[in-house]
C-alpha cells in the first residue's frame, strides 16, 4: 500500500504546521511581529522619538519608520540613524535589523 503525500486529502500533517501555514499565507502574524518591533523601536529610540514616529514595515531585515515630515527624516537619517540601528541590533527581543528606513508618511498611529 502506497503512502500519501503529506498535505494531500486523508494524509497526516501535524496540527502545529497546518496552523503556522495558514498564519503565514494569511499574514495574521505581521500585526503580531510588528508589535514587537515596535516596542524594541521604543526602547532604542526613546520616547520622545517613538511618539513622533511610527513602525510602518518590517521585511528582510529591513525596518521601515514613518516621519511626519521631511525635515525629521533628514534628521533622523543624518544624525541618528546608525546610533539607532546599533540600538535595535543590540536588542534580542526582536528580528535582526539590517537597515532602517525612514520615510514621510502617517506617523501618528
């Protein structure tokens, strides 16, 4: 008797990896992640810098921060950056932080 393929009807796939499938393909686990972030982002920016930014996206590494203008991302990306990318590659409670990139967008949650 031929065995089926895992994830083929009638065969057996543990209930852990069914559910963290589904989570992945349905992204019901970003808002998740990027909570994390965004407490990290808090603790390495601090909280005058965190209340007038906001975690936008996270994807390969790459940390993306709203500003809410040009002049604070200036700011942001020419006198802090690298001190605050240090800050979040230090910190083990979230994902490894390549980069951060600063935008002007919406940054009041």
């Amino acid at each position: 008797m031929s065995q089926k393929k895992r994830g083929q009807r009638g065969g057996t796939e543990k209930l852990g990896d069914v559910l963290a499938n589904l989570m992945q393909r349905r992204g019901y686990a970003r808002p998740l992640a990027l909570a994390g972030l965004t407490d990290g982002w808090k603790r390495a920016a601090g909280e005058r810098i965190a209340g007038r930014t906001r975690v936008a996206h996270f994807r390969d590494g790459i940390l993306t921060i709203e500003v809410d203008s040009a002049a604070q991302r200036y700011e942001l990306e020419a006198f802090r950056g690298p001190e605050l990318l240090a800050a979040l590659q230090k910190d083990d409670g979230i994902p490894n932080v390549r980069k951060i990139v600063f935008r002007v967008g919406n940054a009041r949650p």
